[in-house]
C-alpha cells in the first residue's frame, strides 16, 4: 500500500480514536486504559511477522523476546480487564433486583 | 524523492490473500467497537470481549499471509507457536492472580511489555531488510525510542508503585541536565542513524532511549505516577502504530493508532481530574525542592481516640461521609467498611461514600476496589456533588486516605499538589481519621486537617480499627 493510503488511514484511526472515548465517565478511566493497554497487544501479529521470516539466530532470537512479550501484554491485558468489569456487572443486577 | 516513495511502495506490496485482508477489517472494527463499549458501564464488558475476539483474530490469520511475505512458509514455526503460548501463560497467570489494589502497576507492567515488543520489532526489521527509505527509518527510529521509553518507563513505575523503591520523585543531581543531554544525544543519533543506516548507531540508539525513559520517569512522584502510566500507554499505541508502518500492515497502524489517540485523550482527562496540566506531571518534579518540612511533624500534637470513642461519634450523627482512600484497599477492609455503613443506615443515619476521581492509585479505581465488596453504586457520590455536602455533614470518617483530602492542595500555593481538587472534609463539623501512622500520603505532602482540632484520628490497621468500631456500635 502506498504511503499517502498509509497516512489516510493513520490520520482517520487518530479521528477515530478520539471520538469513541470522548464521553468515558470518570468510573471507566481505570478499565479503559486496561483495555486500550491490551489492544495495542495486537503487536503480537507483528512480532510473528518479523520472527517468521528470520534469517539468522539473533533475528530469531530477539523475536521470540518480542513475542513473548508481546503475548503478555494482550492475553494479560484482556484478562485483566475482564476481572475488573466482571466485578461492576453482578452488582447492577443485584441493585435492580433490590429495587424491584 | 519519487525514487524513495518507489522503492517504498514496492517494498511494502505485500500481496495478502483477500480473505485475510478482510479479516484483519473485521479486527479493526472490533478494536473500534471495544474502545466505544469501553465508554460506558452497560457495554464495559463486552466491549472488552470484542476486543479480544478482534486481536485473537488478527493473530490467527498472520499465519497465512504466505510466500510473499514470509519468502516461503512460516519458519521457526515452532517456537513461535511456543513463544506464543509461554508469553500467554505468563500473561494469563498474572492477571488472574494480581490483587485489585495493585491494578495500576499490572497495567504498567503490560504496557511496559508491549513497548518493549514493538521496540525489538522494529530493530529485527532494521537488522534483516536494511532499508534506506527515510520514511520507513524514521518510522524505525520512532519505534525504538518510543517503544524503549515507554518500557523502561513502565518498568519503573512498576517498581514505584509495587514500592520496589521509593515513591517520592527522585530528583538526581543535575537531573534536568543530564535528562536534556541524553534526549539531545538521543536526537543527534537518530539522525546519523538516517543518514548513516549501521547497526551500530541503532545499538546505540536502543540503548540511549532505554536510559532516557529511565531518566523521564524517575522524578515523578506520588499521584502523578498513574498519569504517567497512561500516558506511556499511549506511547506504546503509537509505537504499535509506527511498528505497523515499518512492516506495511494496516492492522498494527489502525490498531496502534486508535491507543496512541484514545490514551492522549484519557491522559488529559485524567491530568484534568487531578488539576495539573500535563507538562507539570512531566515536569514538575524538576522544580520542586525535595520534601519539604517533615522535620517538626512528629512533635505535634493531634487529638486519638479509641474506636469506642468513633463508635458513639458516629452513632450520634446525623449525616456521616465515608472518605475510602487506598489504605482502606490495602487492609482489604472494603467489606468491613460495607458492614459499617449498613449498620449506620440501620440506625437511620444517612451515609454516602465520597469518591474522589483519583482515590486508590489510578482514576476510577476505588470504584472498583468497592464494587468488588458489593458496595451499592448508588451510595458512592463523585466529587463535585458531594463537596458542597461537607459543611452539613456531622462526621467525615476518612480512612486510608490523605492527599485527596489535604487542603494544602487548595490553599498552599507552594504544595506540590497544588492545584488538585479535593473532598473538603475539613468543613464537616467532625473529622475521624484511620490510619496507620503519621506517615504522610503517597505524594509525601503534611496535611493540616490531621492537626485540626475537630479532628479526631484512630490510628491501626484500616480493617482492624474498622472491626473494633463495628463491634462496640452492635453494643450501642
């Protein structure tokens, strides 16, 4: 793909990026940031592109560095995050079932 | 210049099967509609699942991107898929065993590996293609620096907030200096590095960076520490970003982008919450003198009581505000606190929690911490719409809490965390403290109220205390 596609696509993910978490309540920054950290694990997908076509043992070496970092980061990431919302959505329905 | 943008372009034509290519579309969008469910409590949890339903997808169908990418089949596929299962184990053991309270430093420690990984990349890309494409060495260069900062940055906010070292900014000797120096030789060999493509210069590049998110981080301090994860988050997003362009992949740049675009924006509502401009939690450290007057607190006089005493201060009242901070997390006594407040509002006493937006050590994460004890959400009361409930209320019980509740932050132009809103618990006509010692807060700052006359503190372990208070009020 050609730079100025390439450049097209970064400037609309910034636009993106913005708007969809312009109206996160102050409850949310934690979990968020969590989950936006886990996201960005997606590196993975790099760190097996760089390592699958290593050519010599440093190359391959310092990939799978990459991927195993890079594989704490998502799967961690996810999983964390997912015990901290776990924990906000029983509590709701017990509310409501209080309140009824 | 057209030659580069050539040689670029027919270097980046990865010819993708089209399958493939869609299903990294249909990982985009997840990534988009994680963020958006993110946003709002109803969607919290799903959002998250999308999200990970979005990077499993991506990273099952890198395998296929075939000959033109790999020059043949994957290889070493082996021990990429056990690479990929050790870093998931490690990953999935550690979040599920992580204590709530120390939540922030896990997410730094996340964070921290994901820049690392991005850095590495981006050096095996140099290493193996040699390009001289300006574009794609600057992108290389961007990812390294950003990639190693935002590492050994994450790493030891990890280690400040795992109080592996100490707290406070550390503030070196001609730090401001030495900070500027390494960042300017950091600069000078980028350029060479453009200009003279070695693996050398690259070494030394990599090693420069790493020294300077060192250096960045280690004068903050206290409160800010948690602005500086996120903002280190957003790095790693846009190192992920430049790790994407470097490689040609779409997925890595939208990916990459969507954090490095929602983290900004999250670090400057978090910096807002807190009332600092980003630049002074960068920065601020630089200036401020180390600790100032600790000397003459220990000589002070402050009023204790007994948890008897608090029982019957409490059981008389009419209005009482629950101030939870961090220290309350860190006795695990969220569910003593809950019992607490239902035997008040038994009594027929009105009770509300007082959540300040950085209460526990990250925005939102006393929310959390309380949740997770089955506290109603209806009873705990943001900020702003419980300060001006303070003059009216008869006890304010603040427990392992104390910087949010300074007042030097909202009167004491010289305090360090000036600036920052915070509950008003000295305008209750009581104040109870739980504390462990006369140790000062996280940011290290005296706070007055303690030697308030109305201000009465029991000092012990947070749930300790709480207990004793919560079995002589069954007795009242």
């Amino acid at each position: 793909m050609d730079a100025i596609s390439l450049l097209t696509i970064f400037i609309l993910s910034i636009f993106v990026g913005i708007e969809v978490v312009s109206k996160v309540s102050a409850i949310l920054h934690t979990p968020l940031m969590s989950g936006a950290n886990a996201i960005h694990g997606v590196v993975l997908v790099g760190a097996i592109l760089v390592t699958g076509k290593a050519t010599d043992n440093v190359q391959l070496y310092l990939g799978l560095v990459a991927i195993v970092l890079a594989a704490i980061n998502m799967v961690g990431g996810f999983v964390v995050t997912d015990r901290m919302l776990e924990m906000f959505k029983p509590k709701k329905a017990e509310k409501e079932e209080v309140s009824k | 210049m057209t030659s580069t943008l050539i040689r670029f372009a027919e270097q980046t034509a990865v010819v993708t099967p089209t399958w493939v290519r869609l299903a990294e579309l249909l990982a985009s969008v997840l990534f988009i509609l994680a963020l958006k469910g993110l946003s709002s409590p109803k969607t919290a949890r799903r959002g998250n699942l999308l999200g990970a339903a979005g990077a499993a997808i991506a990273t099952a169908v890198v395998f296929f991107y075939g000959q033109q990418y790999y020059g043949g089949p994957v290889k070493h596929l082996p021990q990429i898929l056990i690479a990929i299962a050790i870093g998931s184990i490690i990953g999935w053991v550690a979040a599920r065993r992580v204590q709530m309270t120390q939540m922030p430093q896990m997410v730094a420690l996340f964070n921290g590996v994901g820049g690392g990984a991005a850095a590495v990349i981006s050096v095996i890309e140099f290493l193996s293609v040699h390009s001289e494409s300006v574009p794609i060495l600057t992108a290389t260069i961007f990812t390294v620096v950003v990639g190693s900062v935002s590492f050994t940055g994450s790493l030891l906010t990890y280690a400040k907030l795992q109080e592996l070292m100490t707290s406070r900014p550390v503030v070196i000797p001609l730090g401001r200096f030495i900070t500027i120096g390494v960042a300017v030789a950091t600069i000078a060999t980028a350029v060479l590095l453009i200009l003279n493509p070695t693996n050398a210069l690259l070494w030394a590049l990599l090693g420069l960076s790493l020294v300077l998110g060192i250096l960045l981080v280690l004068p903050v301090g206290g409160a800010d520490v948690p602005i500086v994860i996120s903002l280190l988050n957003a790095f790693t997003g846009l190192s992920v970003a430049a790790s994407g362009y470097v490689l040609g992949n779409v997925l890595l740049i939208v990916a990459g982008t969507l954090v490095g675009a929602s983290g900004t924006l999250l670090t400057r509502m978090m910096a807002k919450a807190m009332g600092r401009p980003l630049t002074n939690t960068l920065f601020g450290a630089f200036t401020a003198k180390a600790s100032t007057s600790t000397a003459s607190a220990e000589d002070r006089p402050v009023k204790s009581a007994s948890p008897e005493d608090v029982a019957i201060m409490l059981a008389y009242a009419r209005k009482v505000i629950i101030v939870p901070g961090y220290g309350l997390a860190v006795a695990q006594a969220q569910n003593t606190i809950r019992e607490l407040v239902e035997l008040l509002v038994a009594k027929g006493i009105e009770v509300d929690y007082a959540i300040h937006p950085v209460a526990g050590r990250m925005p939102g994460h006393m929310n959390v911490l309380l949740a997770e004890a089955n506290v109603p959400y209806d009873q705990l009361k943001e900020m702003d719409e419980i300060n001006p409930e303070f003059p009216t209320t008869d006890v304010a019980l603040v427990v392992g809490a104390n910087d949010v509740v300074n007042p030097a932050a909202r009167d004491d132009k010289t305090a360090p965390i000036y600036g920052m809103p915070i509950l008003n618990v000295d305008q209750a006509q009581q104040v109870v403290f739980l504390k462990r010692s006369m140790r000062p807060g996280f940011a290290g700052i005296e706070n007055e109220v303690l030697f308030d006359p109305k201000t009465s503190l029991l000092f012990g372990d947070a749930k300790d205390s709480l207990t004793k208070v919560v079995n002589s009020l069954k007795t009242l």
